[in-house]
C-alpha cells in the first residue's frame, strides 16, 4: 500500500504540515527537524503524489530539462519531441547542462529552489544521480530519457538496446562476416552494456563467439573510434567486421579502415548505432541501427505531463522499439 505523509508525520513526530514544508523547501523548520523527517522519509520510501506536490509548489506550466551537453548527436531530436508535446500542451522548457560541472548543477539547484518549474526530464547527467534521487523524493516529477543506468526508482523512456545489438550481429552473420570487432561506448553506460549482451547472445545463437581482445572500450567519439581501430589492427587478430556502438565512432571507424588500406564493405562491414543525420553521409553510407530519440523524447514529455495532471507514474519503463537500417557499409 501507498505509505502517506500522516506515517510520515507519525513516525518523525511532527504534524503533515511540518512534513508538507519539508517536502517543499520551506525555509521555516527547525534543521534538526528537517532532517528526522527527510531520514523517515527515506527509511519508509515515502514519495508524494505529484497532484499535491503541484499544489503546494504553485504551478508555472513550465517543465526542465537537464542534459550533460547539447553537442551530444541525436540530442536535438530528443528536444525536438520535447517540445512538440509541451508546446502542444502549453507548457514552456527549461534547459539545463552540466557544460561547466559544479558551477552548471549549483544554477540549477537555485532555480529548483525558486519552484522555477514543475517537473523534469533528465538525461542522465554525469555525477549529478543523488542530487535527482533526493529532488524525486522529495516530491519532484522526474522522468529519465535512455536510462543508462537501469535505475529503478525514475519512470523512464529507453530503447531496446540488447535487440539493436542482436540484430547487428544477425545482420552480419547473415552478410557471411565470421570475425567480429566491437569498440564499445563509455563502459559506465548501461546502454554498452546492453548492446554488447545482444550482439553475444545473437553470435552465440549462430554457434559463433566475440574474441575478448577484439572489444575495445571507446567514448562515443570520432577519435575514439579511430583509436580503437588501430589497436585492433595492432592485435594482428583478423576481423571482416566491426560493431560501433554509435553512429559517431563509426565515422571514426571508417576513417581509421580507409588510412589502413581496408576497403569498406569489401574488406570489412561496418555498423554503427543511432542513426544520426551522418550515417547518412559518410562514405560509404553507415549501416546503423535506428534508436528513435525524438519519439523518446515526446513520450517522455507526454508522461511527465499527465504526471502533472494526477495521473501516477507508470511502474516500469516505457521500451520503444529500435531498427536496422541497411546502407553501403554493410549491405
């Protein structure tokens, strides 16, 4: 059963009221008192509904967004969703990074301070997860957007990154590729995870295997796509494919292939993941896997929106499907 905030107020022995402006900010309660009840409220996982919360926050019909960079790739479909169903609805955004680290995250606990909006969408920052963990207790809405985390406690938005995975190792088991090469993203993502678990289990299925010293770490950028190239042609280890966790590694990938003397698809298939408007132009164009970041986006404002009408958050993650998008590098 749902715990209240009368348990809450029972167990710290104080009134709701004294809880309610705990929850919210409010600058009149004793510290020590505070803190008994914010310890309650962890020990008992009390979570306000977010209808009261809205109540006693005042409603801006304004929403935040909080990002690591905008330079990210397919960032500016994940807002381009966002805004569609937000400005349908009336409501206006609030974008926050983490550009400038401890500075960037102090900003933006000001304007949480200041009620400066009602809810959130967040795509995870980095060391930023305790700071949105205590805002969502505390009766914050937050809806995480490609949990890389596989964190629990937020309604969230992902993809199916271990079948995107799969159907890359599918596809080029079906091309006739039996050497395979990954560089992976950062290996904190849940995401690389997930996309290497995939592309496993679907070799393992064809009765092939993935040389250990054939996965590469990368970080999701061109020069850590090309890096990772050269250290597996350094390995000596022969390969005729390579599995770019996203679309911008494998531009380094192509790169680093070409400055090899490996023709690509004839020596080597390439795959990347995300397709990103530059899969599109490379030469030759990427194979890639479609992650579908702008409807990610919308369906992230939608539920964070009929949150803020009273509805409850959902219990489990909203997966929307991804897909294999076939061009020259591997036909």
């Amino acid at each position: 059963m749902r715990v209240t905030i009368a348990e809450v107020a029972q167990r710290a022995q104080v009134s709701k009221a004294t809880v309610s402006r705990v929850l919210n900010g409010k600058p009149d309660v004793d510290a020590s008192t505070a803190q008994r009840v914010r310890k309650v409220i962890d020990e008992i996982g009390y979570v306000p509904s977010a209808r009261a919360v809205g109540l006693a926050r005042g409603r801006t019909r304004t929403v935040a967004m909080l990002a690591p960079s905008l330079t990210w790739p397919w960032m500016g479909e994940v807002l381009q969703g966002i805004v569609d169903e937000l400005e349908a609805d009336g409501y206006g955004l609030l974008l926050y990074t983490l550009n400038r680290g401890p500075e960037s995250l102090n900003q933006f606990a000001n304007h949480v301070s200041a009620n400066a909006f009602d809810g959130l969408l967040v795509v995870e920052p980095p060391d930023a997860l305790h700071y949105i963990s205590t805002l969502y207790r505390a009766g914050l809405p937050v809806v995480m957007i490609d949990d890389r985390g596989s964190h629990p406690e937020f309604p969230s938005v992902t993809t199916t990154n271990r079948q995107g995975g799969a159907d890359v190792a599918r596809h080029l088991v079906a091309a006739g590729r039996r050497r395979f090469a990954v560089v992976t993203g950062p290996p904190t993502f849940g995401c690389t995870q997930a996309r290497l678990d995939g592309f496993r289990l679907a070799l393992a299925e064809a009765g092939l295997t993935l040389h250990p010293d054939l996965v590469v770490d990368g970080d999701f950028t061109q020069e850590g796509g090309e890096v990772a190239v050269e250290k597996i042609i350094a390995s000596g280890i022969p390969f005729d494919a390579v599995f770019a966790q996203n679309d911008i590694s494998a531009v380094g990938v192509l790169r680093a292939l070409r400055e090899a003397g490996r023709t690509v698809p004839d020596d080597v298939s390439v795959v990347g993941f995300d397709d990103v408007p530059v899969a599109g132009h490379t030469a030759p164009r990427l194979t890639t896997i479609r992650q579908p970041a702008q409807e990610m986006g919308a369906a992230a404002a939608r539920m964070l929106l009929s949150t803020l009408e009273g509805q409850p958050m959902p219990d489990h993650p909203l997966v929307l499907p991804t897909s294999l998008i076939v061009r020259e590098s591997a036909p």
